[in-house]
C-alpha cells in the first residue's frame, strides 16, 4: 500500500511536471530599433583664415518606433571632427557650434520636446600649425531627417584669440 501511493504521487508529480511546463514561449519583438544613415557625402572639408575643419564619419542616429516607424527620440549625428590652427597665433577653442540648414538656407528649428545640443564643447589652446581631433556627438533636428530637408550644416568655431603669452617675476624673499 506504501509503494501504491508512492508511485500515485511519482506519477502525479511527473504529470504536472511535463504538462504544467510549456516550452512555448512568445517572445516580442523589440519595439524601438536603433538605424543609422550616413550624411551625403560623409566627409566634409572647410577652410577659414584661421582654421580648417574636417568631419568625417558623419551618420544621423536615431531610434525609431517599429510599429509607426516614427522617430522616439531627439536624432543626433555623430563623426569624427579635425581641427587645424591656421594662423599665427595660438588660438583658445571655447565651443563649436552647429545650425542645421534647408535647401534656401533657412535654418531647420528643433520642435519643442525635443532635447538641444548643438554645442559640441572643446576647450582646447591650439598652437599655429597644430592639428586637434575628437569624436563629435550633438543633436539634429527631426525635421532635418524626416522630411530630407537637411541641405548644409553650417559650423561656427568660437575661439578667443591671444598669444597667451606668459610672464615670470622672480621675487627676493627667505624665511629667517
């Protein structure tokens, strides 16, 4: 009688074990993805009086909605920026700037809930002739990849100029 109830429960416990656990499992797709589009052409080369620039790498990222294949999030382009003193002068980089550009030149604004950040911060001196690089991370309106309405990218390098000269004096003093 022992081993009756024994095996009873055995073969209970198998049953609930094989029939209770199912191997079928749905799984969701994700529902954001993340797409890369590269800029056209993606290496861009500008000469001013005191700098030259060069981007290359230039790609638009951002997450878009599977199912309503919208934008979710503030776009932003991303690459790799070189930057050359061209001048005389050591040059004190603050900050590089970017405006993002339509076909008539008009710029393409930013909507409201979307994140801003077209200032790449740099702060760097740069000797004459010395060339700096980094990678540049900033933000891209959606407008300016939605609708292909992004024409030019317009960059402004603030700067403060100075020879950033330095001046030593020696002054006379001991501890009695």
């Amino acid at each position: 009688m022992h081993y009756t109830k024994f095996f009873t429960v055995l073969g209970l416990s198998l049953a609930v074990g094989f029939l209770g656990c199912s191997t079928d499992k749905k799984v969701e797709a994700p529902k954001q993805e993340r797409v890369e589009k590269n800029l056209v052409p993606p290496k861009a080369e500008l000469k001013g009086p005191n700098f030259a620039v060069e981007l290359t790498d230039l790609k638009a990222v951002m997450i878009i909605d599977t199912a309503s294949k919208e934008i979710t999030e503030t776009p932003n382009l991303r690459g790799r920026i070189k930057i050359t003193n061209k001048s005389k002068d050591v040059l004190d980089i603050q900050g590089i700037t970017l405006e993002y550009l339509d076909g008539a030149g008009k710029p393409i604004a930013f909507t409201a809930e979307e994140k801003i950040a077209t200032v790449y911060p740099f702060w760097k001196a740069i000797k004459p002739e010395e060339i700096t690089e980094g990678s540049l991370d900033v933000t891209i309106p959606r407008m300016a990849i939605k609708g292909k309405a992004l024409a030019k990218i317009e960059i402004n390098l603030v700067y403060v100029p100075s020879p950033l000269k330095r001046e030593t004096m020696t002054l006379s003093e001991k501890i009695e």
